[in-house]
C-alpha cells in the first residue's frame, strides 16, 4: 500500500470517527468544507472568560430574530475565538 493511500485510509478512518461530532453540513456546492466540533480541555480563566461571553450576550443569543443588522453574533464568535474557544474546528 502507497504513503497516499495510508494516508487516505487514516483519513477516511477519522472522519468516520468524527462523524458523530458534525456541527452542520452543507447541502449546497457552496461550501467544500464540513465543519467537526472537537471539545478540548480549558483551563478555568478561558472557561469563566467564555461563560461570561455567553451570558453577557445573552438576550440576543436567545432572540428569535433572525436578522443581525449591526453584526454582534459576529462580534459575539470573534470574543470566543480570541478567548481560545473550547472547541477546535476541524475543517476536510
């Protein structure tokens, strides 16, 4: 068997593990990317930082709205990956 192909092999066998974790999956050719959320451990500073985040924001996370004209939901992911979201986004 050829270095590509055990590689290939190795891959197909982690995203078959992953599979379970798939956030969303796109239906449309838009996207050539399927997103895995992976949780890793934090330490307690980064947890209370992202808690903090969550509820701080919390009114409009829990909008039923499903228009953002001034972009916080934006705002609100960009805060979390700068405080070392919790969970590491794997992209295939």
């Amino acid at each position: 068997m050829g270095l590509r192909s055990v590689e290939a092999e190795n891959l197909a066998k982690l995203k078959e593990r992953l599979s379970r974790f798939i956030a969303y999956g796109s239906t449309s050719e838009v996207s050539k990317f399927i997103e895995y959320w992976v949780p890793i451990k934090i330490s307690n500073h980064q947890l209370d930082q992202y808690c903090a985040t969550l509820i701080s924001n919390s009114n409009l996370l829990c909008s039923c709205s499903r228009n953002d004209q001034f972009g916080a939901l934006r705002d609100i992911l960009l805060t979390v990956r700068k405080k070392k979201n919790p969970l590491t986004c794997l992209r295939f």
